[in-house]
C-alpha cells in the first residue's frame, strides 16, 4: 500500500472510489444518486485547484483525500486549509487508511505553509462519527449560516 499525489490520468479511479463509498452511506438510493454528482470531480482543472492524494492497494486506488491548496481560511482557531474530500472505499474501512490520509494532509499542508494552524473539514453527516473516532474537535456553529457539521486537525 502507498500513498500519492494524484494526477489528472487518476480521475476516473478517483470518482469510482467516490461512487462506492457515498453507495455505502446510509442514505436512501435516491439521496446517494443524488449527492454523487455534486461530489465527483467534474473535471482534470478540478484537481489543479485541490491536491489530492490517493492511497493505492495493488496497484488500485482504494482511497483519496483532496484539500484546497490555495486559499487559507480564518478560523476561530486561526488559519487553516479546508479538507475537501475524504473517501475509502468499503471494502478497504476499518483499517485506519481514513486517518492515515488525514495525517499525510496534514503534514504536507504543514509543510507547505509553516503559518498554518489546521486543517478545516466539513464533513457530511453520515462521517460524523469517523470524524470524532479520530480524536477531532467538532466546532460549534456560530451562526445559522455555517455548516453545521465542521471538525479540527490542528497542525
């Protein structure tokens, strides 16, 4: 198993990790199909504007965490780059690549800008419950407008 930057020859790869995983949230079939394309990567120019990584297990990309390279974004605990994305698929959960794609994030977001405090996630709700198995803080909603599901990974 490794992890890698991905390329834009991996976009195809990365959207069907995408697909199995939302398929296994417990939603209706119809919420999924829904959801789904508002969550793939759209295009190759999608991953010039987000790094992404993938975990790969012979030879097969089975998980990827995607997190926005340009912007800094001011938080409550200061600043942070936003973690986009956040998939494995089903067959490869429960082994901690989740987490391990986190901390690697977080390292070359660290890396990258040593000002940096954190890393923000804004999760779906059905990943609530990995979020928290992680050992992140849940961020209290300021206002009605936030999102109200946002973790903390500080750096």
């Amino acid at each position: 198993m490794s992890i890698r930057i991905a390329s834009k020859n991996d976009l195809v790869a990365i959207n069907q990790v995408i697909d199995v995983a939302i398929m296994n949230w417990p939603l209706a079939e119809r919420a999924k199909r829904l959801i789904m394309p508002v969550l793939r990567y759209s295009d190759a120019e999608d991953l010039d504007y987000y790094q992404a990584l993938v975990w790969e297990a012979n030879q097969k990309i089975v998980g990827l965490a995607t997190w926005d390279i340009s912007r800094r974004i001011e938080t409550v605990n200061g600043k942070a780059n936003l973690l986009h994305g956040l998939y494995v698929s089903p067959d490869f959960q429960g082994r901690g690549i989740g987490k391990r794609l986190i901390d690697e994030v977080a390292r070359r977001a660290l890396q990258s800008d040593p000002s940096l405090d954190g890393l923000l996630i804004k999760a779906e709700r059905v990943a609530v419950g990995f979020f928290e198995s992680c050992g992140l803080t849940q961020l209290k909603a300021m206002s009605v407008e936030d999102y109200p599901y946002q973790f903390w990974k500080p750096l």
